[in-house]
C-alpha cells in the first residue's frame, strides 16, 4: 500500500461541489414539498425522486471517474469504486421508477419490491464489494477479525428475527427482509469492519471507510426506521419522507468520499496491483 501524510480537511474540488449541489437542491426541493404541500405529495409524485435520482447518477458518475483514474478493475481501489459506482446506479433507478410509476399511490407489498429492484440490486453489490475488498487484504481469519464478525452476526440476526416477527405472514417480505437484507447487512457489517481496521495508514484509507460505512449507515438505518414504523403507527408517507432522507444523505457521504479519491503517481504508473 502507499502511504502519505493524511489530509487535514475536505478537498472541496469540481466534483465536490457538483455532487453537493445536487444534494442541497434535492433536500430543499424535498423541504419544500413536505412543508407547503404534504409529505403524501412528496413520495407520491414525480419531481422530488426524479431530482434524488439525478444526484444519485451524479455521485455514481463521480465514481466511474475516479476509477478511471485508478485504472478501472485492474487495481484494488479501482475494482471499489467500479462496484459500488454500479450499485449507486441501481439505487439511482429504483428511484426513477418510484417516481414515474407512483402515480399518486404508496407502494406496498410486491409492488414495493418491483419498484426497488435496483435499490436491492444496489445493496447486495455494495455487499458484494465490501465482501471481496475485505477477501483481497484478509489472509487469515485471526481473533481480531473473528470478534468484528461475530459483531455483525450478532447484530444481522436481531435484525433478521425482528423482520421474521413483523413479516411471517408474508412469504415474499419474510424471504427478502428477513432473509436477503438481513444477510446483506451481515456481510455489509462483518467485511466493512474488517477492511477499515485493516487499511491502516494507506493514503486511500479514510476516503474508503467514509464509502463502506455510509452503505452500512444506509442498510442499518433504513432497517431500524423500519422496524420502529411498524410496531409503532408512523404514517406511511412520514416513514418514506425519512427513507428517502436517509438514503439520499448517505449516499451523499458516498459520492463525496469518491471525490476524494485521487491517486498517487505509482498507483497509476502500477494499476493492476492487487492493494
């Protein structure tokens, strides 16, 4: 790995200021339609998903040009930031066709799961990522990284039980809540640990922990909120205002750290290293 002096703030560069515009224009577009309008409004019609949905294709747009910069999937960081630049598209989709295919309606039950087929997609390839990030710097599972994982399972399997006691009567929810996001978060949890603690003092270190834990930040926060809506009454269109809060925010932190990753010269002179 290369190491160099940390950098001591943000560098609030093009593409910095570019993935915080969309964001500020989505949040006050958003703030706008709950307050004068509804939050029913919000989540119902097209303007403020199809708005977050251009800042999510911002941010993955950024990605797709750091990795470039790192010499696509042949090096480590730009194998990274190819995954999770994909998934940031999935998630730029699924709000697309929330907002064209809503039609003044709350999705639910099936539906709901059609309309977030790329959010889900999204996921499980931020899983996918961390998993085979963590895979490429782990040489052996010692005692360290066996508590980090035994933390995640711990966790995934609270989760897991709380959808299994809200969704049992629905196979279809069960099997992608309980099942599919649960481990998910299990293998987001587990590997993104793993990484970060593993990374040290690489120049790329903190920009690549910022990306690995606003997933995580994502996955865990959108199923807390989910569970807390459902044991106790939050109007729906409340809950998906917070939802899509939560998923804008950290996807946000997730472009602005791929703003950040610039590589040194012998990463790019020497792209197919594996670290």
């Amino acid at each position: 790995m290369n190491r160099a002096p940390k950098q001591s703030a943000l560098q609030f560069n093009a593409d910095a200021k570019l993935v915080t515009m969309f964001f500020v224009f989505y949040l006050a577009l958003e703030m706008f339609t709950v307050i004068y309008f509804s939050p029913y409004f919000a989540v119902t019609t097209p303007f403020p998903p199809i708005v977050g949905s251009m800042g999510i294709f911002a941010e993955a747009a950024v990605g797709f040009k750091a990795t470039r910069m790192f010499g696509g999937r042949r090096n480590f960081t730009g194998r990274l930031l190819t995954y999770y630049s994909i998934a940031l598209v999935g998630e730029a989709i699924s709000w697309d066709v929330w907002g064209l295919f809503a039609r003044g309606q709350i999705p639910s039950g099936v539906t709901l799961l059609v309309l977030s087929l790329g959010a889900f997609v999204g996921q499980f390839i931020s899983s996918f990522t961390l998993l085979i990030s963590a895979r490429a710097l782990l040489l052996k599972l010692d005692r360290r990284a066996l508590t980090l994982v035994l933390i995640a399972l711990f966790f995934s399997t609270i989760l897991s039980l709380s959808f299994l006691n809200l969704f049992y009567s629905s196979p279809a929810l069960l099997f992608v809540w309980s099942g599919l996001w649960s481990g998910s978060v299990f293998i987001q949890l587990a590997s993104g640990l793993i990484l970060v603690s593993l990374l040290g003092r690489w120049y790329m270190a903190k920009p690549i922990s910022y990306i690995a834990f606003a997933y995580v930040a994502y996955s865990i926060g959108q199923s807390i909120l989910t569970i807390v809506a459902l044991t106790s009454y939050v109007p729906p269109a409340d809950f998906w205002v917070i939802v899509a809060f939560i998923t804008a925010t950290s996807f946000y932190v997730v472009g602005l750290a791929m703003t950040q990753a610039r590589p040194l010269k012998h990463d790019v002179a020497a792209p197919k290293s594996t670290v």
